[in-house]
C-alpha cells in the first residue's frame, strides 16, 4: 500500500506572554523557542520518506509546517478540518474557580461532557479523523509510497488519539500527552487507524505551554 505513515504534528510554543486563551484568534505567532521547536521536530524525521504535507490554517501551524516545508521540498496544503477546536472563552484567561463565582458563565461550564464551553468532542474528532481519511486515500490514489504529515493542535490531535483508541472523549485537559512539537504516529490496518508511536522530539527545549483550549 503506497501510504506507509502518518504523523499528527502539534505546533510550537507560541508568543503568549499574557497567557490568553488564543483559540482561532488571528495573530498568534510562534515564539523564538517554538520557532526551534518546529525546527528540532522535523529533523528529527530526516530519514523519514515524507511526500505529503498538510497544515492547519491558523498561524502557528503554518510556520511549525515550514521547516517540514524546506527539508521535504514540500509544499503545505492547508487543511480547515485539522483547525483549533472554536470555543467561548477565546481572548481572556479561563478560571475555573473564578468561573463558579460568576452566574453568567455558568451555562458555560454547565456540561463538561459536551462540552458546553467550545466545540463538541465528537465533531472535533470526526472531522480530524476524516481529513487523516482523505489524505491517505489521496497518497494511495496516488500510486507515490511515502508518509504523511499534519501540523495542527492539541485538542484535535487529542481527539483523533482518543476516538483511535475507542477512549471516551471527556478528559481533563490537563492530562493530554501532547507537547509542543511532538509527534503522534498512526498506520492504517484493515481499513482503520492505529496509533503506533509518540515522539517529543522538542523535549530539552524549555517551554511556555499556554493558550490551548
């Protein structure tokens, strides 16, 4: 089969020095350290046959794709269904405790399951999950032999890894296994996906890990 691989790869640090929920919210750009975040993750898949290249639109990602961009001679096709999950508490900081003491944002935070603050986990995980679909059905069309790379986001790269492995999609964000720059892996067998290895190429680079919702 020509698709051999797939890699979910999370952006870099971005410059978020007042620690903003950032969301979709145009603007936020990688800072010097995620720059070399983005730098490390791809190197450290040199040997790699990396032939295709997709990035979700928002900025960040777009940038974390260009050092996979020049060492693959690639270009990166931006890819809307692997974007941060939209949600209500964009451009301010999320408290919870400051929450509860708050009656008009209790209908927020009313629903964890959903949850009632964003985007459902079940939409965000289908419309991943399909997007990784289409990229390998369009590698195997293709008759090329290669893997495939996806710089996206937390929260998506969470859902896909958790609908893969028939986890249910409520969880503490606090204990996703998705760092800066890394790198989650998934073949195809018998029609379905299957996650087969976690990288964090970037892990000896200090980090701000901030504004992901």
């Amino acid at each position: 089969m020509p698709a051999t691989r797939l890699h979910l790869v999370r952006h870099g640090e971005v410059h978020n020095p007042d620690g903003i929920l950032y969301g979709r919210i145009p603007g936020y750009r990688l800072s010097e350290r995620g720059e070399r975040m983005a730098q490390v993750s791809a190197e450290s898949m040199t040997d790699a046959p990396i032939v295709r290249l997709y990035a979700s639109p928002l900025e960040r990602a777009q940038q974390s794709a260009q050092p996979w961009s020049e060492q693959f001679g690639l270009e990166a096709k931006t890819e809307t269904r692997i974007i941060e999950p939209w949600n209500k508490f964009e451009g301010g900081k999320f408290d919870l405790k400051g929450a509860l003491l708050k009656p008009s944002r209790w209908h927020l935070i009313r629903n964890p399951f959903e949850p009632s603050w964003g985007e459902a986990y079940d939409a965000i995980a289908q419309r991943v999950i399909a997007a990784m679909e289409d990229a390998w059905d369009e590698l195997d069309e293709s008759g090329e032999t290669g893997e495939i790379v996806m710089v996206c986001h937390q929260s998506p790269i969470w859902m896909a890894h958790l609908a893969i492995a028939g986890q249910r999609l409520w969880h503490d964000p606090r204990t996703r296994r998705c760092d800066l720059s890394s790198i989650t892996s998934f073949e195809r067998r018998d029609g379905r996906f299957a996650e087969v290895a976690y990288a964090d190429p970037a892990a000896d680079i200090d980090r701000i890990d901030t504004g992901a919702v």
